[in-house]
C-alpha cells in the first residue's frame, strides 16, 4: 500500500494495552478516518502489538506502529514512526534508545517506511513527559524553536505537538504550524468532541484523537466529522 502522509488529516491512536471489542474496533476502522497509529507509552509489547495489528489489518486503511520500546517493534506495518523528544531531559529519549535499536536493526531497514517524529511534549502530567522528563513547560517561543529544529535543521517530516490527555493551547499550536515549512504539524491530547477537534483542525495539518475511544465511542466516531477546509498545505 503507498502511503502518504500529507494527506492525512485525522488519524485515530490505538493503544495496544488498552481492550477494544471488534465491535467498536470495526466502528473505529470504517469511520472514514485517514489512519490508525498503534502507539503508547507504557505497557507496549510485542505480543500486545502484534495482536492489534493483526486485527487492524482486516480492513484497508493505512496502518503505523509509533515506536515507544526497542521489545514491541513489529514487522509488518505501512509505516514506522520514530518518536525524538526533542523536549526530553533524558537523552535516552532523544537518541539513546534509537542507538540501541539501530545497532540491532540498522542494516535491515526499508528507510522508505520510517519517519520521524519531532515530538514536543508539552503536557507535564502525560506519563510520556513522566517517562521522558519532558520539560513541558515551554512558551510559544520555545515551541517554535524545537519546530524549526525538527523541519529545518533535521528535515523531520512530522513534528508532533503531545498534550496527551489534556486539550492544549491552541494558539500556540497555531503560530508552531506558522513555522514549518515541510514538516506537518501534527496535534494529540484532549480531543473529545466534534468542536475541539474543529479547533485542532484549524491550527494543525493532522490531528490524533486517543483515549476518547476508549471512554466514549459516540464521541470519538463524531471527530472524524472534522471541516479542514481551511488548512490542506
Ligand atoms: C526488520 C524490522 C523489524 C523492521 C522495523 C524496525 C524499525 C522500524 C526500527 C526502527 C529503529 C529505531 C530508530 C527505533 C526507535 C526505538 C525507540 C524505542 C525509540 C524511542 C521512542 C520514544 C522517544 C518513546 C518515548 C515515549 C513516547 C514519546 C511515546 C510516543 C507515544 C505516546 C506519547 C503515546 C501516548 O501514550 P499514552 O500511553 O496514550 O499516554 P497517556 O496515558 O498520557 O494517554
Ligand atoms: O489520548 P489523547 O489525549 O487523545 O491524545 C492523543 C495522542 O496525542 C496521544 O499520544
Ligand atoms: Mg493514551
């Protein structure tokens, strides 16, 4: 399947350590959402993987495994997305454990499948920016700081704006995109409606909704609804 990624708008995030029925997975693939990302940041592993892609792969929409751990990387996905925090205290999450895994699968890799992701976390509370000792408390300033790192010095495809689990500052969302010049901005956390993915959507290329799934379906299902006539680089 080619996959390309400046077309998606709405991408729906699966968490392998979370139940989902087929009922609500079925739901969920055939909502007309543009891809599904199979990523978290605790309790990924292979055997949990694997077993969400398998599922997934009944239905025909793009499907990627974000990396969160060097034990839960699955062969068989569309794309492989490589989070680097840039934001990260701990450079074990900005380039050590991607060292690690390039030392093991470095000279087995289909390049075209792996993209990067310049992840700013900026919520303090998200058990990424725990992992990670993200320092998330960082002004619009700072933000387009790491945005540009990521577009212009790295040539990053994504730089991916992490507020998971709560809905974040959407004007600052608004002057990172006003940055980039190839990369797409993608937004995650908090989205739980229609409306606030109608916010998301007018300051971002893509926007990620995740644990909404999993405490209410009717809503999550509704975001996919989402006018991006605005945006469209
Ligand atoms: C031959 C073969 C098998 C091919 C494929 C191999 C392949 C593609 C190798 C790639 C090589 C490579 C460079 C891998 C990177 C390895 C790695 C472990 C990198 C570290 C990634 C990283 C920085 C993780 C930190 C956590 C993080 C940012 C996770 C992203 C996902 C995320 C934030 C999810 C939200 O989590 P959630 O649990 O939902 O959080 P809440 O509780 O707050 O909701
Ligand atoms: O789970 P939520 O808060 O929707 O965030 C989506 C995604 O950015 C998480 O990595
Ligand atoms: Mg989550």
């Amino acid at each position: 399947m080619i996959v390309d990624i400046r077309k998606w708008k709405h991408v729906f995030k699966l968490d392998p350590d979370r139940d989902i029925s087929d009922e609500a997975l079925d739901l969920i693939c055939q909502s007309g959402t543009d891809a599904i990302m199979v990523g978290g940041s605790t309790g990924v592993t292979f055997d949990n993987t694997v077993d969400l892609m398998a599922r997934i792969r009944q239905y025909e929409l793009p499907c990627v495994l974000e990396i969160s751990s060097q034990e839960a990387i699955v062969p068989g996905f569309d794309l492989f997305f490589i989070p680097v925090v840039l934001n990260a205290e701990d450079p074990n999450w900005i380039v050590g454990q991607h060292h690690e895994a390039l030392k093991e699968y470095g000279s087995l890799l289909n390049w075209d499948e792996i993209i990067a992701e310049g992840y700013v976390i900026l919520n303090s509370e998200a058990a990424a920016a725990k992992l990670t000792k993200a320092r998330a408390n960082l002004d619009a300033k700072d933000v387009a700081a790491y945005a540009r790192m990521a577009d212009k010095l790295f040539h990053m495809p994504i730089v991916y704006l992490e507020y998971s689990g709560v809905f974040g500052d959407m004007e600052l969302v608004r002057r990172t995109r006003q940055v980039l010049e190839n990369a797409r901005l993608f937004y995650g956390g908090g989205i739980d409606s229609l409306a606030k993915a109608q916010q998301a959507a007018e300051v971002a290329d893509t926007i990620v909704v995740g644990n909404i799934i999993y405490s209410d379906l009717e809503q999550a299902l509704q975001t996919v609804n989402v006018n991006f006539d605005r945006t469209g680089r």
